[in-house]
C-alpha cells in the first residue's frame, strides 16, 4: 500500500511539478469514477432484482404468502442466502488468479445474486420504508465518501479501530440471536450503523491510495472491482443496520 502522501510532491522537478500534478489528478479521477460507477451500477441491480424477485414471490399479495412461497423453494433458498458469501470469498482471495473480465462478471453475479438474497425485506418491511431508508443511506454515504476522499488526516488508525467493532457487533448479533432482546438489538442498529459510516470514509481514502500503488500496472483494471466491492459492502451494511429502526414493519 502506497504511502498516503501525494508520491508526485517527493523529489519532483520544480519545473515539472505542475504538469504532473495535473496528470495524476486526472488519472485518480478517472480510477475513483470508475469505482464509483461500479459500485453505484451493482446496488442498482441488487435493488431491481431484490424488487422483481420479491414481486415474484408474491409480497404484493401478505407477507405470509411470500414467506410460504419462499420457503417452497427448499434448499435453493439456503443457496440463495449463501451465495453472495462465495462470490465475495473467491473475489477477495482469488482475485490475483482472476482475470479481469472474469473479476468484472463476478462482481455482476454478486450484485444479482445479492439482489436475490435482499428480497426478504420486502416480506418484512413496506416498499416505502425501504425506499426511504435506501435514500437516506444513499445521502450519508455520498458525504461521508467525499469526506474520506477529500481529508487530508489518515484514517487508518480509525479503519482498525471500526474493523475490531464490526467483529463485535457480529457477535453480539450472534449472541441477541438467542437473547432475542429488543434494547440490545437497538444497540446493534445504531453502532452497526455507525461503524460502516466510518468504514465508507476509511475505505475511500484507501481506494484513494491504492490508485498509487496500481496506476499503469495490470493489476488497476481489477483493483477497481475491488474498491467497487469494498464500497458496496459498506453500503449495503449500513442501508440493512439504518433499516433495522427505521424501517416500517409491514
């Protein structure tokens, strides 16, 4: 990982300082917009797809008729809560054995078949509490991303620090599943919440560095899909813990 310096201020040239700037300003735009465009373009699909198969299963028509329909589909159903887990495995492990058309189309599957897997809170939640709580998160992670491109303070301290919490909170999900104690998942909700707004920033100004440490390498293409995947990750978390409390039981 690159140094979070700007590499083009260390023993540059007077004379060409100013050029180069220029040059590597365009090249970062130009990396984070992809990642950018990425990301955005997989939560849309994850979200059509989680509306369609939903619409599918018959929520327009009770909860319970889509939760009987769901659990008709037998053990396609445990393959469709499964999967998403296995895309992101051989992404994250397997990347450097991927090609980068074949990381590209893996990252399409994913986004679809987490649509797939996001469909059941339509069973539990109304369209409108879902369609607000989308756009609020959507709000709060596009200010808290442009804070962690833009702040010159490094975050990497804070990213070891939410990443320890997050550990947590899987536990404590773990635990309240036995519990089943309201207050406690309230807890969960809002640090939940919390911690992927702090790693949405922390994780922006990672990809930010990663540019220097890829740019003209073969390896840019794919690290694109991965800062796409880690920011999706990061939404995608925050969107369910921001609709555990304020989403509308149906």
């Amino acid at each position: 990982m690159a140094n979070w310096s700007d590499p083009w201020t260390n023993g540059a040239a007077t004379a060409s300082v100013g050029t180069r700037t220029a040059s590597h300003d365009a090249g970062l735009r130009s990396y984070m917009l992809s990642v950018y465009n990425y990301m955005t373009s997989g939560v849309l699909l994850t979200g059509i797809v989680s509306l369609l198969f939903a619409k599918w299963l018959g929520v327009d028509q009770g909860p319970q008729v889509a939760a009987a329909h769901l659990a008709s589909l037998g053990p396609l159903r445990l393959v469709i809560m499964l999967a998403p887990l296995g895309f992101v495995m051989v992404l994250s492990f397997g990347i450097n054995r991927l090609s980068t058309v074949a990381a590209q189309a893996m990252f399409w599957a994913f986004a679809a078949v987490m649509g797939l897997s996001l469909s059941t809170i339509f069973i539990v939640y109304t369209y409108a509490s879902v369609a607000q709580t989308f756009f609020a998160s959507a709000a709060a992670f596009a200010g808290l991303s442009l804070w962690g491109y833009t702040t010159k303070r490094n975050l990497t301290g804070m990213g070891q620090f939410l990443i320890m919490g997050v550990v947590g909170i899987l536990v404590a999900m773990l635990i309240n599943m036995f519990l089943q104690s309201g207050p406690l998942d309230l807890v969960i909700s809002v640090l939940g919440v919390l911690l992927f707004a702090g790693l949405t920033a922390y994780d922006t100004q990672k990809i930010k560095s990663m540019y220097f440490a890829v740019q003209g390498s073969e390896f840019a293409a794919k690290s694109v899909v991965m800062g796409a995947l880690t920011l999706y990750l990061d939404f995608i978390n925050m969107f369910m813990f921001l609709l555990r409390f304020m989403g509308n039981r149906r």
